[in-house]
C-alpha cells in the first residue's frame, strides 16, 4: 500500500481545560475518502479543526504528504494542498459568489510558489464549478448571504474545488441539504475521489457516508473505538447501537 497522504498520530487537543481529542490515530491514503462517524459532541469537528491547523493540538503528529504540520499556520497548510469544506458553510456573506469562489484562487491563498497542486488530474476552474453546480451560476452575482442553505453548502464545496487541493476536509457537508442536493454532493465525492482526490469526512448523515467511504472510523468521547471498512462497521451491532444509534439492519 502507498504511503499515506495524511497521517494522524497520537492527536490531543484541548479547548482551554476541556480535554477533546485523547490520542486520537488514523491515516488516509491517497485518492480515498475516510469517514468520521459519531454522536454530537464526541470531537469530529475538532479533529478536522485540528488537522487543519484551526485548532492546534497540544501533543501529537499531523504529517501531511510527508511533511509535519503541527504548529504550522493553517494558512501554510492550505498553501500545501489542503482545503476545507467547513461545519456551517462559513461563506462570506457580503461577498458575491464569484466573489467567494475566487478566494482560494488568490495569491494568498496559493502561496508563493504559485498555483495548487492537482497532481495530473482534471483542474477545477470556474466554468466547471458553475457547471457542476448550475444554481450557483444563475446566482453568480449575488451576495452570498442572500442564497439559501442549501446553495450556500454548494458554494463552500465549490469554493474549496478552486483551490485543487489533493485532501479535502468536509465537516457536515449534508447538514440542511434536501435529498436532491444529498444525493448531488455524494456523486460529487464518488467523482472526487475517481479524480485522485481524497477526503477526509466528517458526517452525521450514517447512510451517506458508508455509501462514499473507502474506511470509517468511530469516535466517541474523543478516543476512536472502530476503526474499519463499512461492511466492517455495518457488522458490529454493538458499535452501530452504542456509539451511533444505528439499528442493525432486520434487527429487533
């Protein structure tokens, strides 16, 4: 197997006394999609937060293409080919979606050697987002507050495609989303990861991740307790009761 794109070990994070992220280890390999399941609260988005660098961890390695990003800026870890999809959208409202779209496109953004690295796959550029999501192409010129959530979802997974990042980080992705527009973002994903992208996903929605996810991972109370493929997790009815509050399936 190839070494992994990004390698989580012994990851604890703190939010001021509030102890998180308790040694927290996985890895993602490249052109895969890793899915974090778990009840509210149990620390998903702080391990996104924290390899991201957002939410710096206080012990532990975040390797990521070989190279150590804990204690980096997270703007230097996105400048090496990581881009989020964050929890609430957290798009810019006064800005227009062109506007938006544009962010991750700047020199800023890209960093001084330039443009990002797509590795030999297809460019994500603005026709092919306005084209993957036509909504926002009708809308190009509207503040992004005026959207609706749902649009306002696709704008934050577009604005990330820009950046042609190799990991993506997507916490929540379905949250509000119409069963349309779900089932939209998980062929987005399938297509992503057919491209060579990987994602790392965080995801309250149980049947959309199992249908993406190469592995899955359970966390709860900031300790990972499984760790395997889907058809791996949809087999323990003990992890899906306890720790998600899934019924097996034909189960009493």
């Amino acid at each position: 197997m190839s070494e992994p794109l990004l390698a989580v070990r012994d990851l604890h994070t703190y939010y001021g006394d509030s102890y998180v992220l308790q040694g927290v280890s996985l890895d993602l390999h490249p052109g895969t999609i890793v899915a974090i399941l778990g009840r509210n609260g149990m620390g998903k988005t702080t391990l996104v937060r924290s390899v991201a660098g957002l939410t710096p961890p206080r012990r532990g390695d975040v390797v990521f293409k070989g190279r150590q990003q804990r204690g980096r800026p997270s703007y230097a870890i996105a400048q090496d080919g990581m881009a989020i999809v964050p929890q609430g959208r957290r798009i810019f409202r006064s800005l227009s979606v062109r506007e938006n779209l544009l962010l991750p496109t700047s020199r800023l953004a890209r960093g001084a050697r330039g443009g990002a690295r797509d590795g030999g796959r297809p460019r994500w550029d603005m026709p092919r987002v306005l084209q993957e999501f036509p909504q926002l192409a009708e809308r190009i010129d509207h503040p992004g507050g005026a959207l609706s959530g749902g649009e306002q979802q696709m704008l934050a997974v577009g604005r990330a495609l820009m950046a042609n990042p190799d990991l993506i980080l997507m916490d929540e992705p379905s949250e509000g989303l119409a069963p349309l527009l779900l089932r939209h973002v998980e062929g987005i994903m399938k297509t992503l990861r057919a491209q060579g992208h990987s994602i790392l996903l965080v995801e309250q929605n149980f049947a959309l991740a199992m249908a993406v996810a190469d592995h899955v991972h359970v966390v709860s109370s900031g300790r990972l307790v499984f760790g395997g493929t889907p058809s791996a997790l949809a087999a323990a009815p003990d992890v899906l009761d306890h720790h998600l509050g899934v019924a097996r399936e034909g189960g009493a």
